[in-house]
C-alpha cells in the first residue's frame, strides 16, 4: 500500500549536482512524514522486529529510560548565558539530544507523551528565540543564539529536525507553521545568511551549519534551504584574508561553499579528512545524517556514489585511524581519549554498513560499541548481529592520501598484529589540515597495544571543562602544541616549520615518496619535505622490520637532511615513563631553565644535557611495564637533551611530559639514522624484568649521498644487517648498484636489506 | 593401610614450645617421603581427583608446561656473577622454581623423569657449591653463594627443600647421603652459623633464613638445625649497634631470634607484621610454608594456633590492606603494582583457608588469582570453588594494631563500598616499622576504585632491573622517598621527623585516639603523635562522611598542632594529574629552584606560590577522568605551594609527581582543617565534564582549644554542618557542652556533627 502511494504521485523538483540545475524525481510519499531519518516504512519495518533485534532493543530501551527521566524532571529552557559546559550551554545540548530520541521513540512506541514532550520544547524555544539576537557571551568569529557559538546551534538544529520531522504529521498544521515562521526558518537564516562567515566556508563547522540548514529545509520542504546547504550562500564581496578563532581562513579562495564543497574539498579519495580523524570524527555525523536524510528524500542525488563513494570510504579511513582501543590518532588538534564509541561514531558505522558493502568488519564494530542508530541502518546492523555475521576488524596497514585529488601527501600507518598484540607507527606527511594543523611534516607517533609509546602531543584544551578557559582552546595550543618542537620530528635553527606561518603552511605539503608494505617483515614508508625550511631537504623514512630472531619488530628510522647552509638540528623523540639506562653521560643543573624563548621553546625545560661522544647512544626507559630502546648514530659532538614541558605554564595547562632530544649543531648535511624496539617486560607482580636490554649493539650511517643512503644494524648477537635506500628512484624493477668502503651491493627495487 | 603404618610405631623426639625442652610424639610415617608440604597421604587423595578438579587441574597443567620447556632447555647451573636481574641470578631462580614444581609433578603425576631432572640439577649444585666461598659481588651485608645475597639464596632453599622432599624417598640412600653432606648441610649452616648477622634478627630476611634451615631441617630429619631454625642461634657477642643495607639494626636487643620470634614480634595481634604490607607479603610466604611443613611433620607444636592463631590473621590483614585492584598500600618501603595476584599469596590464601576456618571470602580471591598450590589445600581450594562456595571478598573499613601486643599505633583503613564504586582512606600511625619504615607519622594516602588519588609515593627502586643499581634500594630512597615532606603529613621547620634519625623513631610511635566506624556515614579515626618533633604535639582526625545529598563520601581532615615555640609548618597532598582551577593567585617562576637542601626538600622543584588571602582556598584537579577538589580553612599569610619532585635525581630515578604545600610559617598552635572530595567525571569520549565543581563553600576553624576543635563545613546549596571533636576524652556516654560564638551545644561522645 505504502509502496503503491510512493510510486502513485512524482513531481519534479529542481535539482543540480554540479552547480548546473537538473531535474529530478521525487515521490509524493516522502511528504509524509517522517521522511527524514526515519520513513513511514522504516517505522513499519522496525515496529515489527522490535522485541527480536537484541542490540536495537537494548538501545531504544536506553533511550526510552534517557527521555522518561527527562520528562519527569520537566521541560526547562533556559535563556543563554553560559559558555561551554556551563549549565545553560548543557541544558540545550541535553535539550536537542532528548527531542531526537523522544521523536524517535514517539514513532517507534506509538506513545503520544514523547510527541507532546517534544512540541511543547520546541514552543517554549520559539517564545524565547525572538526575544533576544545573540548569546551574550562574544568570544567566537561567529556568535550563537542558543549557544556561545553558532556552531553549537547547528548541532542544536540538526538534531531537532530529526525530532520535528517524527511529530511533523502528528502537529496540527497551523502549529507547524507557527513553529515554522517563528523558530526554524528564523533559525536557518540566522546560521546562514545572518552568519556568511560561518556558513560558507569550507570546514567542519560549516558542514554543521550547512547540514542543520538542509535537514530543515528537508523537514520543511523548503527547496530554497535545501539548495542553500547544498551549494552554499552566493559569493558576495568577502575578504579573503580573514580568519576565525582559530586562525583558520574564513572564506575559500575558489569561493567553494556548501555542503557538496564541503564533501569535495577537506576529503581525499581514501576519506581522509585533511583536519585530522579528531575533527573527521565531528564531521561524520553532520555528513552522514544529511547523506541519509538526503539519501532517503532524494535518492537520485546519489550522495552515497559521490565522489567515488567517499562519504563511505571516510567511515573506515577514521576507523583505520585508531588504536588498538579504539581512540583516534590524535594528530593536529585532537583531544586524547576520543574514540569509536563516540555516538558519531556508532551512526557513521550502521550508515556505512547500510549503505556501503554491508561490511561485516563494521558489525565487530558496532558491536564493541554497544549501541545502534535507531533507524533502518541500525535495525540492519542489529538484525545481522543477531544472525551472528560479523567479522573481526583487523586493522592494516594502509596509506591515507591527503589532499581534495589524494595528491597533497599523506599518513601511512605500519601496524603489526600478532594475536592482542598490536604496534602501529603512525608517519604524518599530510598537509596543513586547515585551521587545526599542527606544523610538524615528517613527525610520527608509536603505539604498542593501544598504548603510545612515542607520543603525539594532541591539543591543548579540556574539551568543555568550564574552568579551562570556557572548555575552549587554551593558548598554549598555539604557544606550544602546534609547534614543531612538540612533534616527534625535526626542527631547524629553534624555528617551527614554515616560521609558523598558516597561509605558507596552508601553500605546502611533503611528498610521498614511498609506501610499501607488501612484505610484511619489511614495511616502508617514505617522505621529503622541501618547504618547511626554505633551502633545506628533509627525507624521512620509517621501516618495521620483523626478524625471525625477536618476539616484535623493531623500526628503523631514517632521517636524511641536506641544506645550503649550515644549521642547528633538533630530533626529539616524545616518550613516556622513566629512564632506566642511557650510554652517554649527562649532567643535570642545579636550576631549571627553558630550551629556548619561543616556538615552543619557552615551554620545555632541560633537565640533563649531555654529548654522546660515540658514533651511537642508547637511551632505554621504561612505561607501561615495558623497556623501550633508542638507539641513534650520532657524531661525537651531538647533544642529547634530557626535556620535559612545563614552563612558562602559569594555568598548569600543559601536561609534563618528558623527551630526548639529539641535537645536530652547526651541520649542513646529515642523516638521523635511529632504530626504536620495544624489546621488554617488567612484571611488578612477578618482579621479573625480562628482556631489559636492548637487542641492538648500534646502527651506523655508512655512506650518505644524493643517491643512496646506507646504514648498518648490528645486533647484541653479532649479526648485522646493512640497509640502502635508493633516494631518487623508487622504481621496483631497477637494478642498482653501489660500492660502499671496497664492497660492491647489486640488488633490484629501492631498497637493499641483508 | 597408610593411617595403619602412620599408628604403628611412634618415637620420642626433643621438641619445645617456649623455650623449654618437652616431649612431643612425631608418628614414623612421617619419615616416608612425601611428609613436608605434599605428603604421602595428601598425594593419594590428589591423585584420585586429579581431572575432575578445573583450578587444580589448571594449575597443575601449567606447571607441567613450564617444567616440561625447562626441561627440553636443559640444565644450567652457572657459575654465580651477577647482581639481581642479571642471568646468573635470574637462572638460579629459575631453577629453584622449576625444581620444586618438578617436585610436586614428579608425586602427581609419577614420571621419573620429574625426579631426574631435580636429582641431576641437585647434582650439579652440589658440585660447583664447595669451589667457592661466597658469590663475587660484595654488596650486601650478608654475602650469598649463588645469590649476592644470603636472602635469595634462603629462597633456593625454601623451595628447593620441596622438591628435595619429593624425590627423597626415590633417591638411593647414598646420593641423599651425599647431597645431605655436600650441599644441604653445609648450605644451611652457611646461612645461618656463618651468617649470625643475617640469621640471628628478627626481620623478613632472617625469617626466610631460619625458614631454609628449618624446611632443609625438616627433610633430613635433622633435629638440630630444626631447633636452630625455631629458636635462633645462641647468642654470642654481638654489636647491638651493627646496621644491615638498608640501616636496620642487626641484632634484637632482647636477644630474640629465630622463627617463632620473627612470629612473636613483628605481628601484631591483628596480623599487622610492622614493616608494611609490601615486606609481609614477601615473608608470608616463608611462615606459612613452613607453618605447613611444621603442621605436617610436628602437629603438636600447633603452629596455626601460636599467638592466638596470629599466622591465619595475618593472611586476613594482607588482604585487607589492598586497594581495589588487589594491589598493596605502599606503606613504608613498598614498590607499586604488587598485588594478592603474587605466588606467595595464592599460597597464603590456601593455606589460610585450609588451616583457618575455611573463610569462603578467601574462595573468591583464589579465584581471581586463578592458580592454587599443588597440595592439600589447594585441592580443599579447588574442590570448595568447583562446589560454588566462594562469598565476595568485601573490604570493610577496620583497624589493624601495630605493635608486638598490638600497642604502638597502628593502620585505621576508612571504606565505602556502592556497588563497584569504592573509596579507602589509609590512615598511617604505626611504629618505625624496622628497617623500611618511612619517617610519616599520621600520614595517609587516598584511593578511588583501585586508582591513587592522594598518593604514599612508595619506595625508590625498581626491583630486579639490574640497570638500576643491580635491582637494589635506589640512593633516592634514603634522600626522599623516606623524608617526611614526601607523605601526607606535617614537616616542621623543613625537618623529617625523628630528625630522621632510626634509632629514636624506633623508640616511639604515635598514639590511638579514636577508631570509631560504627556509622558508615560518620566513619572517623584519630590518633596523636608526640614525639616526631620534641615539644609539638600533632593530633590528626579523618572523617568519612556520606552526606545523602552527595553522590559519594568526603573526607574531613583536620590537623591539630600544639607546640611549645613558633615553627613552620608544611603539609602536602601529592595529588596526581593536571591542575583545573584555584581559588588563590600564584606565580610561577622563570627558573625552576628546589624548596630546599636537605630532608628530601632537596629532591622538590618550587614550580609555583601564592599566599591565601583568604580564610579558605580551594584546588581543584583533574586525574584519571575525575574531578577533585581539595578545601582547606587557611590564614590570610598562609603560603601554597605548587611542588614536583625531581630535583637533584642525576640518575632520573625519581617520578616527577606534583604536590599542593600548604605551608604555615611563624606559627606556634593551628589547625590544618580540609575537605577532600571526588566530585566529578570527565568523559573523553562524550566530552562532558559532570559536576566539575565542588560541593563545598568552604570549610571553617569556629575554635580550637586544648579540650574541643570545633569546624563549621559550608556546602554549595548554603546547608552547613557543625563538627567538634573531644580532644581529650573518647568517652562515649560522656555528655559535653561548649558554647562557640555565642551558641551552646550539646551532645554525648566524642564527636558532635550537624
């Protein structure tokens, strides 16, 4: 019946995909609602499985106690005043989460109360919302209503939608208007025409702002909306140089905007998402929802095929971009301890199930994560959990291009698995990443087990924690997190790549040169950055190399740098725990003082320094009950740096962390040859320390040139093995040959290791 | 039959229980081999249930597995050379280990080639064991053979003592007669006539060493060495001021040693062994292992029964004094991350069970350690779990006297339990505690679920990482991790107590005042120290209270100082995480300068200091995903100070883990009154910071005299609570009225409160 009435009636409605206007076809049945999220069928469907899909039920339940025990607490909306994770701030976030699932559960329980729930909110917010013109608090590029940030309203207005598109039909028509004229159209023009500077850009607040724009104009069949989210406001006179609070530019130069822009531009064609998984993790929900919404109220746009399908690629690059418990790579700006589990997260895995592959990995997902959207996807995901379809997801090594045409760079991510144990070296050659871009080409970070071993910073903020500066970023995010120094990578004369300037850095991105993981005893990955330092080359290249004599791999890090003019090289590596060993000596000052008076510099104490006097240093440390080895070539005049962060912190917003810091001085050309091993336990149960010495005498640079870079390990048993690198030819098939101090190498591809 | 043979004859043997020679009848079956801890009896009844028995069967499988790898390894018995954690040292361990399970295996499961392997590893012992004197490393006051020092190789012969009793019977009379001559008797004559400094003590080292002799003693029925194991050697001339390593003394003044005086005197009546949970549950091993062997062999001493049963209450206090992970309060010298997971625990809690009165709460933790001991009461273990009998082990709050006869102080433990949710507060006024005793009188440390909130930093050490001074005390052990300034306790004048001298901490210890937990929302403790500091008396009360209006309990502390000249006074709280907010302004320096030069004040970096300018300041931080605010009752001067340690440590052997110092200068009489409370949550993964701000206005001193300390509390919703303590009198039928400001109040006990 519902079928024959959606194939009964099609109108046209005007519709483009690439900015020229198309006709397409839409069936009259999606004006009955809901049509959003949920459909009149979806809720049919769904209705006769409830009570027999054990994850889809646990997860309405939960819902449904949620929304009861706000309902018996009462509407209260309150006018704003607070910034982040102050009480108004936290009234409207619980406010629009509760309407969602209390729309949801009104079309899947049938009980009126969670309809009248929700009207009655919605009224309270339409007498109040033409009362005033802004939140009073004026700290953000672009003031909320609701909220102390216009993006804050947007997650306000894309989840509502959802809700009043479930009690859409059941409202008597002329509350619908009111609440239409009054509150939503209002709303929808204040987050776009009224905030040009939020709406039409190409970032992650945009895509919220366009979304909540769309899914009204969705909600309200209102083509002009709709198309005003999709392409974006009209360019009109805009200074391009302006930027937002955090220093982001605020209007595309090709003046790209909307949300098909939004899709376009900030994606790779792996799904990557040029700010980072922390801000991709943010920006799925927005993407995704309207993806469906639009998806289910206008299937021939296709949006699920746009772009070669990336919206569904994006959800398993952000799942690749965990560790082994699920929480984001934190690189650029990104809070520590965000993962899989993220509500986001939990839609983005059941739309990709639905709409993708039906890739069973995803369902080993879903269920980790507990919980299932509560619409078709998630009654999906449920129904094939139940039949016991999933899959374990294994997470590979793989490649992630930056960059709109996949050509800005990358990250390559080297993993190992062997049964739980788990490494993961994570080479970060992407781009700028817009706004939230940290300046550190070629750094890395190593996890073992879900734990970091050499770490990536993050950001500086306590994400909604009030007393931190409103929840917002803390200035120490630009005094000190983006900075080069706080990366495991090189820094140049004490100056942070790209003399920490945004639109150089924005300009500019490393090159891959090599990935290569198809033998899984020796995986590659391989960079250059010429820009970071004007007139000076870096090359950096990470190897995970498994040998059948020791329990895990161990990598090889090679750093080759070539100049025209002599320079200061600093390469730290960002540890945790405690030092348990180191070759050189060192002595530590009676006092404290800083590293240095900016770029970062000003943050970090040094609390030991010492010379390594020898062609190879060790520093063993010990965290997490594990002993970890560096052992680095070095010249006899190196200095090692014994760091940690922490000055100049008068909030204490900085977390002291320690580092070790081999500093090159005076040098033009040279190469950072190091190898890092996980090579111990120590067991405080048992107290057996097993395995606490590294399984390496040193490495050693044996010839350096423009062509070839060779190295030699040798190991605590007296073997050694030599590495070359070709380091203008990666071509597999090419023969090379090399004589380094009387012996001669012949071997094919870029790459000798015996 | 067995029983038979056991009946048949029965011989007269010297034996004495307090110091005077008796007559106890000792049955002949007990020369037939198996008759130390496995017996020929316990092993025909293992036997029988062997495969019906899970915990048993698994843990004798693995076992199995273990000795079968050693076995297919080989013999190595090297010549000694290294210190702890190096291969020597670690293989002899190995051994000693794997000997004593091939012992049991070879009764169990009757594969000679079990006894072979003890046999020719005895073999190769006995050979090597007369070509040296001692072990070449010469750091420890007692000298070892195949260890550095006699207490580990007491442990090789604890153990191997076992496995010797099992192929006893199976060896040919000339090879036991060989090794007796060879190895065993002049072994254990090394360890305790050569080694009277090491054996003649009452101390956890000597205990193993009267355990070796006595256990070896038991085997080859050798009457003398039993005796001398039981009551120590005579005593000769001895210096009475001759300290060990760690700067215990060397002999017991009274003379006493031996066994049952290394039971008589570090227990106190409650199973509270004086030098710290860390020491007991290393020594328990040796008492309740040769407590077994005694029980077996000389049931008429009634070991299980001497000091009232003492050895079976002390398994109770040990695990009592746990967090909620199982791990031990790091009291005294205690090294983080041991736990009731270790061997000599699985051991402690079957035997407790089978000797004690079968408690079924000890059921539940054999079953977390998910191992038993491979005799009868690890098959009484196995057998009661199979039968579901196990009850949860629920830690309630209790009080554990420190003394010989349980009067010098003691540990009053404060608990809440909610379902998973827990909160202890360990309250630290015991005696010196022997060699690893900490100079922190009224001392305390906080947890939270297993996690550490306000931290007893432990010792200074990383046991058996050989990098690290050989695995031994850490230099820093003696210059911080004792000192005062490093617990939670008053430092006068920026000098640990006792002027950290041993011998006058020794003499004293602080006295009970209060232990009272009748009510589980007002659970208090209370005690008074004299003596720390001549001519100040420090009287220091905790009180758990759980208010219905607050989720979770808070801690009262107030700290109350009478002295006879002005001082100042400093009181830490070494809290863990990062800083969310103060109510006070500091400052923080550009370079960083220690807090001192000596008492451990020399290891603290001054990373910033403000003054309170205000009759109450608050503190609030952020530590594994909670909230916690510290509300302290000030004068206007006081100074705060923000701290870390890690200063003056060349080696990096310190944790560089902060404090807040609130430090009083110029001050004769006060009282420190605070409120410790965990207030919140923050979630990563929602970003939500729940209840990020105290409850608490402020917390208030109303007066404070010789006989009541009245504190009036001020909650956040403007309620208030009255608190005055009887400073004098315990008393609780005692009616008391005082009038404070111009109110009079009234009330019987010790305490009033609303």
């Amino acid at each position: 019946m519902k079928k024959f009435q959606a194939l009964l009636f099609l109108v046209l409605i005007t519709f483009s995909c690439t900015n020229k206007k198309e006709e397409v076809l839409v069936s009259v049945d999606d004006q009955q609602h809901p049509n959003l999220i949920l459909t009149t069928k979806s809720v049919a469907e769904i209705k006769n499985q409830l009570g027999s899909i054990p994850l889809f039920d646990e997860t309405l339940k939960v819902a449904k106690q949620e929304v009861d025990a706000a309902i018996a607490i009462g509407i209260d909306v309150p006018m704003p005043k607070d910034m982040a994770g102050g009480y108004t701030h936290t009234q409207h976030k619980l406010n629009y989460a509760n309407m969602q699932k209390a729309g949801v559960l009104f079309q899947l329980l049938g009980d009126e109360k969670y309809a009248v729930y929700v009207r009655d909110m919605l009224l309270e917010y339409a007498k109040i919302f033409p009362t005033f013109k802004t939140h009073p608090e004026q700290r953000s590029y672009a003031t909320g209503k609701f909220f102390w940030q216009c993006l804050n309203d947007s997650n306000w207005l894309t989840y509502t939608s959802q809700a009043y598109d479930c009690i859409y039909s059941w409202l008597p028509k002329e509350q619908s208007d009111y609440l239409n004229e009054n509150l939503f159209k209002p709303y929808a023009d204040f987050l776009s025409v009224e905030n040009p500077k939020y709406f039409n850009r190409v970032h992650n607040h945009s895509t919220w702002g366009n979304v909540a724009v769309g899914m009204i104009g969705l909600v309200m069949d209102d083509e002009e909306l709709i198309n005003r989210a999709l392409y974006g406001l009209e360019k009109s006179d805009v200074d391009l140089t302006e930027k937002d609070n955090d220093g982001g530019f605020i209007f595309d130069k090709d003046g790209k905007a909307g949300f098909l822009a939004n899709v376009d531009s900030p994606f790779s064609p792996d799904g990557f998402y040029t700010e980072g998984p922390y801000y991709q993790r943010y920006a799925m929900y927005p993407f995704l929802i309207f993806a469906e919404a639009l998806q289910n109220k206008k299937p021939d746009l296709k949006i699920f095929e746009y772009k070669n399908g990336v919206l569904i690629k994006a959800v398993d690059a952000l799942l690749n971009l965990t560790d082994a418990n699920g929480e984001f790579f934190p690189l650029n700006d990104g809070q520590k301890g965000m993962s899989y589990y993220t509500p986001s997260l939990i839609s983005a895995v059941d739309i990709a199930y639905y709409y993708g592959s039906q890739d069973a990995r995803l369902l080993s997902v879903a269920k980790k994560q507990g919980a299932v959207q509560l619409d078709a996807t998630g009654l999906k995901v449920a129904l094939a959990l139940k039949n016991g379809e999933e899959k374990p997801f294994i997470k590979q090594s793989m490649e992630l291009s930056d960059g709109s045409k996949g050509d800005e760079g990358g990250i390559g991510i080297l993993r190992y698995n062997n049964e739980d144990q788990t490494m993961a070296l994570v080479y970060k050659y992407a781009a700028q990443g817009l706004s939230h871009g940290h300046y550190d080409k070629l750094s890395f970070s190593m996890y073992e087990n879900g734990n970091e071993v050499l770490q990536d910073y993050g950001l500086s903020r306590f994400v909604n924690v009030e007393q931190k500066n409103g929840g917002g970023y803390l200035k120490e995010n630009k005094t000190y997190a983006k900075h080069t120094i706080a990366h495991n990578t090189i820094t140049q004369n004490e100056i942070s790549h790209f003399d920490f300037d945004f639109e150089t850095g924005s300009k500019n991105h490393p090159e891959k040169y090599v990935f290569d993981v198809a033998d899984k005893n020796f995986q590659i990955v391989s960079a250059k950055e010429k820009n970071a330092y004007p007139g000076t080359e870096m090359h950096r290249t990470f190897i995970m190399i498994k040998e059948d004599s020791l329990a895990k791999p161990f990598i090889v890090d090679i750093n080759k740098v070539q100049s025209n003019k002599k320079n200061q090289y600093d390469l730290p590596f960002h540890y945790f725990g405690q030092i348990i060993s180191t070759s050189f000596t060192y002595s530590v000052p009676k006092t404290l003082s800083t590293l240095g008076d900016k770029f970062g510099y000003n943050h970090i104490w040094k609390e030991g320094s010492g010379t390594a006097n020898a062609e190879s240093i060790q520093f063993t440390w010990l965290d997490n009950r594990r002993f970890y080895t560096l052992t680095a070539a070095t010249n006899k005049e190196d200095e090692l740096i014994l760091a940690r962060v922490g000055a100049n912190d008068p909030e204490f917003n900085l977390r002291k962390d320690p580092s070790i810091i081999i500093r090159k001085k005076n040098t033009q050309n040279t190469v950072y040859a190091s190898i890092i091993e996980s090579h111990g336990i120590y067991d405080p149960v048992k107290e057996v320390a097993e395995n606490a010495y590294s399984n390496f005498k040193n490495i050693k640079v044996l010839s350096d040139d423009a062509n070839y870079t060779a190295l030699k390990v040798q190991f605590k048993n007296d073997n050694e093995k030599t590495i070359i690198l070709s380091n203008l030819n990666t071509d597999k098939n090419k023969t090379h040959t090399v004589t380094i101090n009387g012996n001669t190498y012949s071997w094919e591809g870029f790459y000798y290791y015996k």
